[in-house]
C-alpha cells in the first residue's frame, strides 16, 4: 500500500507501492459485476488506516461519509500496529464496518507462519455484520536493496511458482482459523509479474485492487472484476487511503456476513 502503510524492518522511508481486490468470497457472497468510474458517488466510500495515522476521529470520519474501514493489525511475523486497538474497535463504535489486513512479508517466513500470527493479533472474523474478512496485502517489496543494473527485487526472492504457493498456504491457513478466505489487495503489475498470472485465486478470493486513477483499469490475471478499489493515497477525505465497494451498502452488508 502507500508508504506510510509500512513498517520497515530494517529502514525508515521505504515506499510501497499497493494494490488490491477482491473476489467472490468463500462463504457465498454474490459476485458484483464492474461498474463505470462515472457511478462511483452511489457506492460506499471507506478507507483503509495503519500507525501512520495514530488515534482515529473515528466520529469525524463517519460524519464525512466512511462506510468502512480494513485497518493494518500485522506485518510479517514480528510487528502489530500499536494503534490497533484504538482504530478497529473505535470504527466498531461508530458504527463502521471493519475488517483487518496483514502486510505480507513472503521473503522472511511461511504463508502459513504469517497468517498464523495475523489471526492470532487481530486477523479473526465473526459473521456478526459488522467484521469484514480478513485481508492480506500483498505489493512490490519496500525492503528490496537496489541491485547494480538499478533493477529492485519487487518479488521477494521468490520465483512465480513459490510466490503461489506462499499465496495458498496463507489462504488455507487464514481460512482454517476464520472461516473465510482472504480478501487479496495487490496491483495488476505486482500480480501478473511476481504470480507469474496466476488464475487459481480470483474464483474463491475477492480482489481488493490497488489503482490511483480515475478508472480501475486492467485487473489482475484471474478476476473479471473488482470487490474493492483502492483509487486514492492518504491525500483524500478519510484518514489514510481512499476506497471504494463495488456495489450497494446492502451488498457490502452481505460480504461481511459471508451471504
């Protein structure tokens, strides 16, 4: 996601670059068919939040229209957002949806070691209409050293083979422990590039995508639609960065609920 979504584990300043959607979910939520940027304006508008954005007016971003939020709970094996408590707990008292998303580190352990510990720290799900699923975050490397030709290793070591199935063992065990597969955030370019265009996800993940433009634009390999569009950085109305749910308060209602 944006820069100030990541920690850095070794470094202050690292830039990330995000990206995202969402699928049908597992559980049987119906499939939302794209619609024109022009109709943004009838569909729920929410954001997403980390650290960087400490303690959240959570009344002040109802009062400007956020009908939900994912906020950042884990990064790797090693770090929880401090401010986790405050901002997922207080968007639940004010009566905004919420889900929670881990910043994946594929490089430094398993898929499975990485959502073990996001559900144990915030990553969990309820069918309560008010949790949305878990999500995970998955975006060119912010910790990758510049190699002597000026190329970045976006990829995380990992070839597109292994980078799948680091995919799927974090989405069998998320679902194993919650119940619901994870919503994937990425971007085109990140997908098709470190997945190798991969299509086993899209039939059974909603696509969270990650795109700042006036259009959604090509999706990943995989998706014929998006669930989530996060089309604008912190710069926008709502603390953190700008999103949108591709359909009606009704339907987000639903995803949530796993219906």
């Amino acid at each position: 996601m944006a820069r100030d979504r990541v920690r850095p584990l070794r470094r202050a300043g690292a830039r990330a670059v995000l990206a995202g959607s969402l699928a049908a979910a597992a559980l049987g939520c119906a499939a939302l068919a794209a619609q024109p940027a022009a109709s943004a304006a009838a569909r729920p508008a929410g954001h997403d939040v980390s650290s960087h954005q400490g303690a959240v007016d959570w009344a002040a971003a109802r009062s400007r229209g956020a009908s939900f939020v994912y906020v950042k709970a884990t990064e790797s094996t090693t770090y929880r957002n401090p401010y986790f408590g405050q901002q997922y707990d207080g968007a639940r008292r004010a009566g905004l949806l919420r889900g929670a998303y881990h910043f994946a580190v594929p490089g430094q352990s398993s898929g499975r070691a990485q959502a073990e510990y996001f559900v144990r720290n915030g990553g969990g799900w309820s069918a309560d209409g008010h949790t949305l699923p878990p999500a995970v975050d998955l975006e060119h490397n912010p910790y990758a050293k510049d190699a002597k030709d000026g190329s970045r290793d976006r990829c995380y070591g990992l070839g597109p083979a292994a980078m799948t199935a680091w995919i799927a063992a974090f989405s069998d065990e998320v679902r194993l422990r919650t119940g619901r597969r994870p919503v994937i955030y990425t971007t085109t370019s990140w997908w098709d590039a470190c997945t190798g265009r991969s299509r086993a996800f899209g039939a059974t993940h909603a696509l969270w995508l990650a795109r700042y433009a006036p259009a959604p634009g090509p999706l990943p390999a995989g998706w014929s639609y998006w669930t989530l569009w996060q089309h604008q950085d912190g710069r926008g109305t709502l603390p953190g960065d700008q999103n949108l749910f591709n359909g009606s308060f009704e339907q987000l209602r639903r995803f949530a609920t796993g219906r």
